[in-house]
C-alpha cells in the first residue's frame, strides 16, 4: 500500500515538473526581451524566402524613417508591411 502511495506521488511530482518546464509557444505573443530581433528576423526570412538581402534593404529603408528605433522593431515594422501588402493583392 505505502509503496503504491509513493509512486503516485512520485507521478504526480513528474507531471508537475514535465508541465512547469515544458517549452512551447504560448499565445501572448512575440518576445518581448533579448530573443525579439532573432523572433522578428526568422519571420522576414520566411516571408522573404531566406532573402536576407531584401530584409537588411527593408530595414535600411525604415531605419532612415526611424533612426532611434531599435532593429527588433524595425524588423516588426518590416513583417507588417509584407503581411499588409500581401493581403491587399
């Protein structure tokens, strides 16, 4: 009986855990701290093909627009536009 006890709650314990470190993306959104403009760059890189050319052009293009503007939000900016200009054709 106290070793059936012991196993649940050793089931229990890893289940817990499993759950609390479990990585996946969560519906908040994109990330916010230091992965952002690594986030953002895989998400113009898929729009563009892997054209990385074309993404440092776009960025270029917005940065004379907002020169203070960090590159994790110009990148922001930049997958916008491609979202936008695609659903408009």
């Amino acid at each position: 009986m106290l070793a059936a006890v012991v196993l649940v709650v050793l089931a229990l314990a890893r289940a817990v855990m499993l759950l609390a470190t479990r990585s996946g993306k969560t519906a908040s959104g994109p990330p916010t701290n230091r992965n952002a403009e690594r986030y953002w760059e895989q998400k113009v890189l898929d729009q563009t093909r892997g054209n990385r050319g074309a993404m440092e052009r776009a960025v270029t293009a917005r940065r004379r627009k907002h020169p203070r503007t960090s590159r994790a939000a110009l990148l922001e900016m930049v997958h916008d536009e491609y979202v936008r200009d695609r659903n408009r054709s």
